[in-house]
C-alpha cells in the first residue's frame, strides 16, 4: 500500500487548501506513484470555516484526487460539549485494500484501553492524526511502541503552525522499525511538506537512541538520587516527602505481612 503523507505549514485559519492540493497533485504527477490514500492532519478543517458539512468536504476531495482521503476536521465545539452514546456491537472500521485500518486523534494513542478496544475490532494499520508541534522523542517513542503492539504499521502526519515552538513530522513505524519515505518534497520547515510512504517495499531508518525526558517535575519524582523516591543500591527504597514517611510508618505498626520497612524506606 502506497500513502501519501501532507504536513501543512501554517497557522489555523490561514492554510491556503487549494495550493495544498496542487501541490499534491503535482507530486503525484511527478513520482508517478499509484497513491492508495492520501491522509491529512488534525484539525486540518474547520468546520466553522467550510460552507459544506464535513464528510462533504472529504468526499469533494477525494473526488479532486480520484483518491481515497483521510482528513481531521476540527468542529466547532472543540472539547466544550460530551456526548454520551450507548454502546453497540456493530462497529466498522476502515477497510481499505483488504486491510483493517484503525484511526485516533492526536494523544488519543496514550491511553491503552482505547487501543486495545480498536484492536479487539481488527487493526492491521494504525493512523493517528495529531495537530503538530510535538516533542517528537515522545511522539516517536509511543508510535514505535504502538506499531510492537499492533505488530503491523502505524503512520501518523501532522500539521506545522509557526506560532508554536515545537517541531511537525510525517512519522511511519512498522513492527517498531522507523520506515524511510520513498518519495520527500519540501523540507516543512517554512513550507508545506509531503512524503510518500510505500508500505510493501521500504528501507529502515536508523533507529535514534532511547529517550530518558530531561524535564524536572515539580512534584512526585522518582530517581536513584535526590529525588522524592530514591532506590537504593540495596534493593530499599527510600523517601523524602513526609506523607510518604508517614504511610511506611503506618506499614511498621500494623505490621502489613510481605512489608520490611524503616524510618527512611520499606521494601516489599
């Protein structure tokens, strides 16, 4: 399966769409690729901003490319309503040359019930649609860690907003092995960018050393020295907040079976 990849430039509310799809189009024209699925980020649409309804517009596209679309677009009520559904046993996921394609939202992917319930319908591919701007040591983490799950690929675009610090990649992950573009233009760094991605044939990227975040948190830490919770070379572990001295205090007199403790650690 061959998929293109659009990583827009720009900030909400100014994506110019047309040249984004010439663009494309071009592309297309110039790798002579058969695209089996074009996909775009979240949030690429707004829904406020399009005379049509949502699914109309995707359908308008698709039609532009003669192509299959997968496309975020963003409502109006952002996450200012809830809607409570009641659940039923007829579920469809996307079922695109003979393969089970899943989606979700951006930090969607974080919470593993949702994965497993997806997987539990069928998810030979996984595609999260993220808005961009991310700490991509993160981002590549969790889909390299989604697609050793799912045992298969998972492909995530995103879109590029200037205002925002952070850096935007059209990132693919198969069986925890990061896959090369076959086809790249444009950088993304100041412009719009797009990769082609064939899923059949590939070459591996050079996989990027394990990630260990350098962010100091302000509250509960854990570490080997000087933080909240110190393990020691002992096998103890050992406390410097209060209310947790206080809880190994608690193990000590009521004696809790399978619990050692002291003043300063208890051990399981």
């Amino acid at each position: 399966m061959k998929i293109l990849l659009a990583q827009p430039y720009g900030d909400n509310g100014t994506l110019k769409h047309d040249l984004i799809y010439k663009e494309i189009q071009l592309f297309i024209k110039e790798t002579k690729e058969q695209i089996d699925l074009i996909i775009f980020p979240e949030a690429f649409e707004f829904a406020e901003d399009i005379e049509e309804q949502g699914l109309d517009m995707v359908i308008k596209v698709s039609k532009f490319f003669n192509i299959p679309v997968l496309m975020g677009i963003s409502g109006a009520c952002g996450t200012e309503e809830a809607y409570y559904l009641i659940a039923s046993m007829v579920y469809c996921p996307i079922i695109l040359k003979g393969k089970v394609i899943q989606v979700c939202i951006c930090h969607d992917m974080f919470y593993p019930l949702l994965m497993e319930r997806l997987h539990q319908h069928g998810m030979d591919m996984l595609i999260n649609l993220t808005g961009g701007n991310v700490k991509l040591s993160k981002w590549n983490a969790l889909l390299k860690g989604r697609s050793l799950e799912i045992e298969g690929p998972v492909i995530c675009t995103m879109g590029n907003r200037p205002s925002m610090g952070q850096k935007s990649d059209r990132i693919v992950f198969d069986n925890g092995k990061q896959l090369k573009a076959k086809y790249q233009k444009f950088n993304g760094v100041k412009n719009h960018a797009y990769s082609i991605f064939d899923l059949n044939k590939y070459q591996q990227l050079e996989q990027p050393s394990p990630f260990y975040s350098d962010k100091k948190y302000d509250q509960l830490t854990i570490g080997f020295q000087k933080e909240d919770i110190i393990f020691t070379d002992d096998g103890m572990i050992e406390f410097a907040l209060e209310e947790i001295e206080s809880f190994a205090n608690y193990l000590a007199h009521h004696q809790i079976p399978g619990m050692t403790n002291s003043m300063t650690g208890f051990q399981a």
